[in-house]
C-alpha cells in the first residue's frame, strides 16, 4: 500500500501536469475578455499548484513523522521481547525477526522522506538505525544454533537406544556448569568431516533421576548436525539436582533399527543419587 502522503505528492504532481496541459492546449483557441492568451496564465496556475502542494505535503509529513515514532515505539518493544536461545524456537523467531528488520527498514526510509518533505528532525531515526543493526546481529545469532529435526522422521521404528556408559570420544562437549540461568548454550565440537556425513542427528536427553534404576524423562530433542561447533540451547535443568544429561549423535546406518546406538558423553548436576556408571543402556 502507497503511504498517504506519497499519494498527496503524486496527486499533487498529477493536479500541476494536468492544469498546464489543459491551460497550454485550450489556451489556442480561447481567449480571454483582456485578450491575453489563457497560455500566459500556465505560470501562475503553475506556481499556485506547487505553492499548494507544498503545504499540504509539509503539514501531512510533518504530522506523519510523528506517527512514524510510534511505530518505532512499537517495532523495538516488540524486537526487544523476543527469546531466540531455545532452539525450538530458532525458524519462527527467524522469520519474525525479518519480518521486523524489513518494518524497521521501511519505517527509516519512511521518517528520512518526511525529514526531507517537513524540515523537522526526528530523535527516533538515529534509534531506528541502531535497532536495524541489532536486528541484523539477532538474526545473525539466531541463525547459528542448530535447526530443530523430526526424530521420527530419522528413525521411523525407534522405540529407544542402547549405549555405554563411558562417555564418547569422538566429539568435544564440556558439561554446564551454571546453575543460576534460566536458559543455557550447549557446544558440541564435531571436527571430522567423515563422521559428519554418518551422524542422522545430534541427540539429547534429560532425565531426574530417583534412584540407580528409576529415572523420569523430562526433555528430548534431536537436531541438524554441522561441522565444527553445534550450538544448542535449552532451558537450564541444571537448576535442579539429580539430573542426568545426555548428548550426542545417532548414526544413519542404524536408521531402521528400534535401539540405534547413542554415541554420546553424560553430564550430572549435583547429586548423591547416583554414580558415574548410571546409565548403562537407561534408555530402554
């Protein structure tokens, strides 16, 4: 939709050609009761058509300006709202994210012309040009965390998976140590570039563990794997005690199997519930 004053200004241009065209052409073959040829009128009619549209367009940006700070007002609270770390989040959060950076985008196209057209400065352009550079930043900073896959998709017949209960040496992962935040960013290193072409998924699992024997599910998410660092956000369970998490990969070979293997490295929040050999095969 043209905004309404771009329409004023092409109204206004319209209204001036089509004054002196008429003026021009009727102007041979009429004559007014002075004598003088209507043609010679052109430049007054001219003038009075831009000395109008002048002032229209000046009060109607001056006016629009200030509705384009509001629509900032609106643009950055909105932005500044958004949490982009969970990872099932990252695509919706993506797309809003450009959605917003195109308004913000127009709105400093937008506030520039009727600085321009008005002669009155706004506050709101230099914010709106910082904003455009976060959003920018934030797209940049949502696109790196790994896109969120349908396991089910992957492994049509899983029931669940077998493991050992040594950790895995075949990627880098170094367990959270925070225990405060409500969210938290998971690093996987996969360096091998063979290995990356075998891995369906990266894979984790989070369990409260009860006793040695008794666990109660509480997250499971598989993602897309890349080389190089895999970053993963979650929220932090890691609040909590006795909490058991497992991260790693699934292969493409066992596809088909109901118990893939789960090549994978274990982390324990503080606890006395259980020991470092828990969870041998617990995924059964």
């Amino acid at each position: 939709m043209i905004p309404i004053p771009d329409l004023l200004f092409i109204a206004s241009i319209l209204l001036l050609i089509t004054s002196v065209t008429m003026i021009v052409f009727l102007g041979k073959k009429f004559q007014t009761q002075s004598g003088s040829n209507l043609k010679k009128l052109a430049p007054l009619f001219a003038v009075g058509t831009i000395l109008f549209s002048v002032i229209v367009l000046t009060y109607t940006y001056s006016s629009q300006l200030d509705t384009e700070n509001e629509k900032y007002a609106e643009l950055e609270s909105r932005l500044r709202a958004y949490d982009i770390l969970i990872n099932d989040k990252r695509n919706p959060t993506l797309d809003s994210l450009k959605y917003y950076k195109s308004q913000v985008a127009f709105l400093i196209k937008q506030i520039e012309k009727q600085e321009y057209v008005s002669g009155k400065k706004s506050e709101v352009l230099g914010k709106a040009n910082e904003l455009l550079k976060a959003t920018n930043a934030e797209i940049i900073n949502v696109s790196r965390y790994n896109e969120v896959v349908n396991i089910n998709d992957l492994f049509p017949n899983l029931k669940g998976t077998t493991s050992s209960a040594h950790n895995s040496s075949s990627f880098q992962f170094s367990c959270p140590t925070d225990t405060t935040s409500s969210e938290i960013e998971l690093k996987i290193n996969i360096t091998n570039p063979k290995l990356i072409k075998e891995i369906s998924c990266l894979y984790l699992q989070i369990v409260k563990v009860k006793s040695e024997r008794e666990y109660v599910n509480i997250f499971t998410q598989s993602y897309k794997p890349k080389i190089g660092i895999n970053y993963i956000g979650i929220p932090n369970f890691f609040k909590e005690s006795d909490i058991l998490l497992s991260i790693g990969y699934l292969t493409k070979l066992d596809s088909k199997k109901e118990y893939p293997w789960f090549e994978k490295i274990n982390c324990h929040s503080n606890s006395n519930t259980f020991n470092d050999d828990f969870n041998d095969d617990f995924n059964r």
